[in-house]
C-alpha cells in the first residue's frame, strides 16, 4: 500500500494542505519555529554528547 517514497504529486498535496490548513501567512512562521527547535533540539544533543565523553 505505501512505497515508503514521496512523488512531486504527493509534496504538492502535503503542501496544499498545509496552505489550507494553517494559511500562506502562518507558515513561515511555523516553518522559523520549527528550524529554531530543531537547532535547540542538536545543541542539547551535542552538549549531552560532550558531557558524556567528559565522564568516561
């Protein structure tokens, strides 16, 4: 049933359900929101890393 792979098609409905969903207004924003989690989200990783190695 599902491939496992997007086609172009398949973006073009996600993103025209997001532009529904949120409006053309909203989603930079969410997008910006979501990239600064994300980096938030690698640096604690990384400083989890580093303190790991600190202890060994």
């Amino acid at each position: 049933m599902f491939s496992g792979t997007f086609g172009v098609t398949h973006w073009l409905i996600v993103i025209g359900v997001l532009v529904v969903l949120f409006g053309a207004k909203r989603l930079p924003a969410a997008a910006r929101g979501l990239g600064q989690s994300m980096r938030i989200l690698k640096a604690e990783l990384r400083d989890d890393a580093d303190k790991d190695d600190e202890q060994k």
